[in-house]
C-alpha cells in the first residue's frame, strides 16, 4: 500500500519539527546535544579478520577510510607483515578502497588492518555569508550527487514523494528541511532490520513500510533530496567512541565495533557547499534511547539531536566513503555500499552482519 503524502501534512510535520532558526527554549533545557567544530580528534583502528571453517582457499575484503575533507582525514592503512598476502585497491567506478588478502585454505591465517584517521565535529552555520568561491563544487561532481543508482532511484514513487512534500519550496534548504522534516515525521528505526539495512527505497515507498536502519532511513532521504533536484550523498563508516553528550544510540564502546557501522548523508546547499545531515539517528533515539519508544519528536530527549543532526553531526564517527554499487575484485555482483569486511571462500559467501561466525574484530583507540 503507497502512503499518500499530502501538502497538509508535510506543512504539519515541518511546523512540529521547526529546526532552523527557533526552538522552544523549554524542550532543549534538558539535554544538550552541540557539536563544536575545530578540533581535530585522532583515532586508530584496527579491523582482524580470520575465517571459520573454509572450505578452500578464500578472498577477504576489508573497507579502509579515503574520505579527506574538512572534517576528516584518512591518513593511513596498513596490514600487519606476518598475515597473509595482500594489497589495497581501488573500485574504479565508485572510488572505495580496501584490503584484498589471499587466505590459503587450511592456513589459519590472521588478517590485521589498521587504519589512521582524524575527525572533527560538524555543525552549520546558517547565517554565514554566501560560500567562498574555493569552496565550491564544479557542476561536473555535482551532476554525481543527483544521479539514481540501483537501490536509490529518482523516478516513479520516489520523485512523486518528493515533489509532494517539496511543493511551493524554492531554496534548496527548504526543499532539504522539508524532507528531512517528513522523514523524522513518517519513518522509524526497525531494530530487526540485520546490519543497516539494504537501502531498497522504492521498496520502502511502495510497501508502504518506512521501517528500517540507517542505510534505508538515510538513503531514501538522499533520494529524496536528488529527485529534488538537491544533490546529495550517504557516507558508509563506522562510530568510533562514545557520545560526549551522553547518548548512548549515537555512541559505541570502542572495544568493540563490530556492529558499529553506520552511515550519514550529506547534502550539497548552493550557500553552505556540503552540509552534514542525519535523520536516522533522529530515529534511532526515538526508538532505543530509552525502553519505551518515543513517538513525540517534540520530545525533550529528541529535541537537541533533532536541531544538531540537521546540519552537524559528532566526530565520535567515521566515514568510509561515499560509494555504492561497488564492484570487489575476483566478485560477479556488486555490493550496494561498501562498510562491513567481505568474504568468499569457494562457493561460500561468509555472512558480514554475522562477525561471530565470519570471524572479525573490530576495535578504535583514542590517541590523545
């Protein structure tokens, strides 16, 4: 069943979730959530990966960080020199990098990636002056960012949605604010959704059923956005360090992330140049934050990271890349992102979202 979208309520669910300028002082008096940019934080991580009952001889992916912009830099990746072969290569359509390594069946050899990285916090500045120049996007990467891929279209039900909940918008940040208002209004985290989901937004709007993780919540509004006319993008990465704001859905124990993926969006405004976005988390607050799911995103506990994921987002993260429809190496299919170790061994395709029975570890350290 298609879930109509009428002006009325698009109008409704904005004004429930005014977020840019003004909020009620008395709903964010109880939690802070206030990302301040400008300093750098280091991380190390550290990705091992070995392999359960192969059958023969067995290929490993492993996703390194190659996002380098204002907030992040990917500095380095390395394998450890006693594991077994290996290089790091690049999907030429969708630019991801990883670690392919050659496991000799029987071998019980032990994979270790280890990854440098800097994160800084992000938050907007909506009154800034117009962009500088240097900071502008060519219209040739741009036209990137508005493209469909296979799971993220931008015709049918996915442009019929947008232009319903954009209608009599003009600025592409009212077009943005829109959507992101419509998201959080009609979408919700699914728990039993395995790892981030699969990012089927046609699916999504077609069923009916807005339920899901980040990579549906936040990849039907990039879809939305790009059948909009705004380009836009996810990030596939990984939470690195708990919450500084005391949110422990928008947080990970660092001794442990393998289930810790998560991926953000991005938008491109013709005034602010990319502007982080994160309506997921939004969700994901709402629904496990606390034992009882919260369905009032006026709620004092959702208040604070409504208004701060709305143009920021913590530097407790990191991103991967931005890439999809990804390509792997010695593989016939494409993957839709590229953020969980991958694994072939004969005819067996080891199970990402399973990292007990895979196996893989995944750890961050702080340098301070």
């Amino acid at each position: 069943m298609i879930r109509p979208v009428t002006r009325r309520a698009v109008l409704q669910g904005a004004a429930a979730l005014s977020l840019v300028p003004h909020l009620a002082q008395a709903e964010s008096q109880s939690r802070t959530f206030d990302p301040k940019p400008g300093t750098w934080r280091n991380f190390e991580v550290i990705t091992t990966v070995q392999l359960v009952d192969a059958p023969a001889d067995a290929t490993v992916w492993v996703p390194v960080p190659t996002v380098n912009t204002k907030w992040q830099r990917s500095l380095s990746s390395e394998t450890s020199a006693n594991g077994p072969p290996s290089t790091i290569e690049t999907d030429a359509k969708s630019g991801a990098r990883f670690v392919v390594a050659q496991f000799p069946s029987g071998s019980g050899s032990e994979l270790k990636v280890t990854s440098r990285v800097q994160t800084m916090d992000r938050a907007i500045d909506w009154h800034a002056t117009p962009l500088p120049p240097a900071d502008t996007e060519s219209p040739t990467t741009l036209k990137r960012w508005v493209q469909p891929t296979k799971l993220v279209p931008t015709d049918g039900i996915v442009r019929k949605t947008a232009l319903q909940i954009t209608q009599g918008a003009k600025k592409d940040v009212e077009k943005v604010h829109r959507i992101y208002d419509w998201i959080i209004v009609s979408t919700y985290r699914e728990p039993k959704t395995r790892g981030c989901g699969l990012g089927d937004i046609r699916w999504l709007l077609e069923t009916g059923d807005l339920g899901g993780k980040c990579a549906d919540i936040n990849g039907l509004f990039v879809g939305l956005c790009r059948a909009s006319g705004v380009p836009a993008r996810d990030a596939y990465g990984l939470r690195l360090a708990p919450s500084a704001f005391g949110y422990k859905e928008l947080g990970s124990n660092s001794a442990n992330l393998k289930s810790a993926q998560h991926c953000r969006s991005e938008v491109y405004l013709q005034q602010y140049g990319w502007v982080a976005m994160d309506p997921a988390d939004v969700d994901k607050v709402m629904r496990q934050e606390t034992s009882d799911w919260i369905k009032d995103a006026g709620h004092p506990l959702v208040v604070p990271v409504r208004k701060a994921l709305f143009g920021g987002w913590e530097g407790n993260w990191m991103a991967y890349n931005n890439a999809v429809d990804v390509t792997l190496p010695g593989t016939p299919n494409e993957l839709p992102f590229l953020m969980y170790p991958q694994a072939q061994s004969g005819a067996k395709r080891y199970d990402a979202y399973d990292p007990d029975n895979f196996k893989y570890t995944i750890t961050a350290h702080e340098i301070v």
